[in-house]
C-alpha cells in the first residue's frame, strides 16, 4: 500500500477518539495529515488521491470492529426509501455535477417535549437496496442529531416559511442529545437562494490510539468479508 501517510522513517499514527453527542468519530493527529482544497468537495478529492490508503488501513478489518446496528428497522426503512427516491428524483448539485444522486435518509418526527424543536436520525445505506431482497435492506444511523442533516432541515423549514433566521432550531438525536442550529443569513448557490447554517454542540475525547503499519503485514490494507460489509 501507498504509506504517503506515515512519517518518513515511521510506521506509526497517533488518534485521538471522540465523539460528538454521540457519534464517535476519530482525529488523526500531524500536519503531514493536512487535508488541501478550498472546499469539502476539493478535500475529498485530496483524500481520494493521496490518503486512500490511509483510509482503507483505518476503516477495514481488523484494525476496526464492527458491530451490526441494533437499531435494524430504521436503518432498513432508510434503505428502502432512499432506493425509492433515487428512483423517483432526480437531483444535481447546482455548481457540482458530480453530485447527482440522494446519499443519505433523514427520518424525522414532531420535538418529543419543551425544548425541543424535532427529533431526527439520519441512516446511510450499505449499497443498495433491492425492494425484493430484505437481506439488502441494512445501513447504520447517526447517533448524533447529524449537522448536515440539521443544517439540511433547517434550509427546508425556511424554504417553507416555518423557520425565519436567527431563530435556534434544537435537533434531537435518538439518544436524546442535541445539537443546536440556526440560520445566520441567506446567500445563493448557483441560481437557487440559499441558507447559512451555523451548528453548535458538545464533544469530549474518548480515548487515544496508535496505530502501527508493518511492512511484513500481508494485510496491511485491512479487508472486508461479506458477512458484515456486504458484496
């Protein structure tokens, strides 16, 4: 594998765990790490050439275990709406062609108690779903309230008048933690009208890690079986 990633003379990565209201995530730590792009999009196409590696070493087996979702009937109703959706609209990004399907699934429902201004989960299907095969119907749920998702929430409240700026809007994630948004000003995005979103919430650190790549290591890459990752 590519091992553009680790210090020259170094096989070894240091992380720090997180999570974020919930979701867990992970902070690879040295600026030989520096993501370049003016953009999210830009970024990921850094990742996409020169940290691939990187993120095949962390994310696969046996590096990373993984546990199926114990929340399966969302995360199958998730699946099979997004399947419908992508079916039945058609979307493209209004400055990036590249974005030109739905990913995620967003499933809400009316704020639980005072306080709160809507509960949500956002699911991301394994591949896709075939309506005829359940076995096909699998993704896992953000434990978070998920910022794009109430970044995405509050732009379609506004765009129907239900959510005027500088008003808090309090998400709810299924466990009960919350992130707080609010729309800081208008702008436009092509030729559409667009939202600022601004998104606070809390985090604390969970664990730290090292991470050790071996030149011996006939897997160094990690791998993935079909009993969990899918085909």
């Amino acid at each position: 594998m590519s091992t553009d990633a680790f210090p020259s003379g170094h096989g070894r990565l240091d992380a720090v765990d997180v999570h974020a209201e919930g979701e867990p995530g992970r902070v690879m730590m040295g600026s030989h790490l520096r993501v370049e792009g003016a953009t999210m999009a830009e970024r990921l196409q850094y990742c996409e050439k020169h940290l691939e590696g990187l993120r095949r070493l962390l994310l696969r087996e046996p590096r990373r275990s993984v546990h199926r979702s114990q929340a399966g009937r969302l995360a199958r109703a998730g699946a099979v709406l997004r399947t419908v959706a992508q079916r039945e609209l058609r979307v493209r990004h209004p400055v990036n062609p590249d974005i030109d399907e739905i990913a995620l699934v967003m499933l809400y429902e009316p704020a639980p108690g005072g306080g709160v201004s809507g509960r949500n989960t956002v699911v991301l299907p394994n591949g896709r779903a075939d309506q005829n095969a359940p076995e096909t119907w699998t993704g896992s749920l953000d434990r978070s309230p998920c910022g794009t998702g109430t970044g995405a929430r509050m732009a379609a409240l506004h765009a129907r008048g239900a959510l005027p700026p500088h008003t808090d809007f309090v998400h709810e994630s299924i466990l009960g933690t919350t992130f707080t948004g609010r729309l800081t000003g208008t702008t436009a995005v092509g030729p559409y009208q667009a939202v600022r979103p601004a998104i606070s919430g809390r985090g604390w650190i969970t664990g730290f890690h090292q991470y050790v790549l071996d030149p011996t290591d006939p897997l160094a890459e990690g791998y993935t079986l079909g009993d969990i990752w899918g085909q």
